[in-house]
C-alpha cells in the first residue's frame, strides 16, 4: 500500500472504529475487549486507543488488528471498507514479486448463462428490494446454498466487452458477518455494470453509486449507473475511464451518498477525482439510495 493510503486508514477515529466494531463507547470510554474489564478503562483520543488497566494501545489500524486477529493487510482493507476510504492499492512491496493466480473465467461463466435465483434471492431482490426483473437478467445476478445451506447471491463483473472479470458473492442471512465474499481466485473487482458504458451518449447522466445493491435500484429507477468496486477500491484505470467519459462524451457524473459520515467521505474523495460530480441529498429517513428507492415505489 502507499504511504498516504496507510495514513488516511490511521487518521481515522479510533472511536468511531470501535462503535462499527460493535463496542459500547460512553464519553469516550469503553469496557476493554483485551482483558476482563468491569468498569470502563479503555479510552479513544482522536484516531489513539488505550487501556488505563491492562496496558494495550495504539492507533486505529492495530486496534482492528488486535480486536479481529486480522494481519495488517486485511486490518485495512476492514478500515476501508467499513469507512469507505477510497485507496489506490493492498499491494505491499513484498507481494510485488508474487505471481497471482490468473481469473479463469472458464470455470465461472456458465452459472451466469442461465441465472437461477433461489427462493432467498427472491425473496431479497423482488419482495424486498423491489428491483425491477429486467435489471436481475440485464447483471445476470444468480444464487446458490454452501455446504451449511447458507443462501448467497453471486454477482458478475464484467468489463465493457462483456467478459467476466470477476465475481463477488453476498450472504443472504440477515446479519451475517461478512456480508460480502470473493471466491478465490475471484478475479479483478472493477467497476460495477461496465457493459452500461457502451450505452452512453453525449451529455448523458452517469450515477455512481456505493455497491452493487444501489446500482440495481439505481437501474431500476430508470437511470444509467455503476458502482465504484468494494466500496472503496478504485483503481488508476477506472479513474481515467471515467475522467475519458467525461472528457470525450461530456458525462455527467451524480451521486446519492448513503447518509452517513462514510457515504460524505466516499463522496468528498470521488470529487478529487471527478471536480464535476454532482451530490444529490438522501432524506434524513433513508440510509442510501436503496431504501429512498423503495420510498419512490411504495
């Protein structure tokens, strides 16, 4: 990872990581989870953590370390997902040497031929998302049940070619952990619905949007739109392939940022990257643009 990526995870409220960790935190103050504590003894200072009994401390990144037993790598690729803080990379210069596996789309294209939605893929997508069945065919979105009878959603990626780039799988068990999953091996995680690409016109209205979920809804409101990958990974490549749409075919670029302090930070980066982006404001009852969809339909 670059430097500046690392310190943006670092800089980030240790408190508020403690609170998306599911931790208790009163004026500053929590129980530790580093030892049997019976009165608050674990304090947070800015992006700084530290038990006044048992001695543990750092800074936001160890904190996630220590709590998730996650090496450093995965202790911010959490941060950044949870918080969507845009970074260009997970590489280290230690893994710069070695050779990943290639994506062999061979042994994946066929569940996306003929998508087959289970009875909980059904359930998620059309009684309670309300997305629209042409927008389902159009991502090709299918299901299956693991060993343990776990329902998942497996979603395509595709490039503007319309070959399969890689696959994330959703669980569909409400409050499951982890939500999202990539098979290994799962290939690049790119931008969301590139095929949409090939449809835009000059001065057409492009919706960027923060997963998969909300470009379904997004799509089935009637609107062109991708999703940024992971939440949070976006690539050199996918920033100049926005900023040609915007220069060759004068794209305009919207968002609806989920209404959180996350969504306002994901915003604020793609602005850097794209001075055009246009906000458009969530209801303060709507957490993102699925739920404000379902409000528009109903």
């Amino acid at each position: 990872m670059e430097r500046y990526d690392i310190e943006k995870l670092r800089s980030l409220s240790c408190e508020g990581v403690a609170q998306r960790l599911g931790i208790k935190v009163h004026r500053h103050k929590a129980l530790c989870c580093f030892h049997n504590d019976h009165t608050p003894s674990l304090t947070f200072r800015k992006n700084k953590f530290k038990c006044w009994s048992c001695g543990e401390s750092g800074d936001s990144i160890s904190f996630v370390q220590k709590v998730l037993g996650k090496d450093f790598l995965d202790a911010c690729r959490w941060l950044a997902d949870e918080h969507n803080v845009i970074v260009t990379s997970f590489t280290t210069p230690e893994d710069s040497g070695v050779q990943q596996k290639p994506f062999d789309a061979s042994r994946y294209e066929r569940f996306f031929e003929r998508p087959w939605l289970n009875e909980e893929a059904r359930k998620f997508l059309f009684d309670e998302r309300k997305i629209d069945p042409r927008v389902v065919r159009w991502c090709r979105v299918t299901s299956w049940k693991d060993r343990s009878g776990t329902p998942w959603l497996q979603i395509p990626y595709f490039n503007r070619e319309g070959k399969l780039i890689g696959i994330q799988n959703r669980n569909l068990t409400k409050g499951a952990t982890p939500r999202f999953r990539f098979p290994q091996g799962g290939g690049s995680i790119s931008l969301y619905n590139q095929p949409v690409l090939n449809m835009l016109r000059p001065n057409d209205t492009l919706y960027i949007c923060e997963g998969a979920s909300d470009t379904w809804s997004m799509l089935s409101s009637g609107h062109k739109a991708i999703a940024i990958p992971s939440a949070t990974l976006l690539s050199k490549k996918d920033v100049e392939l926005l900023q040609a749409l915007s220069s060759e075919l004068s794209v305009r670029f919207e968002m609806w940022p989920d209404n959180d302090a996350p969504g306002e930070r994901l915003f604020l980066q793609l602005k850097e990257v794209l001075p055009s982006l246009i906000r458009h404001q969530l209801p303060q009852n709507c957490k993102d643009y699925s739920e404000y969809y379902l409000t528009q339909i109903l």
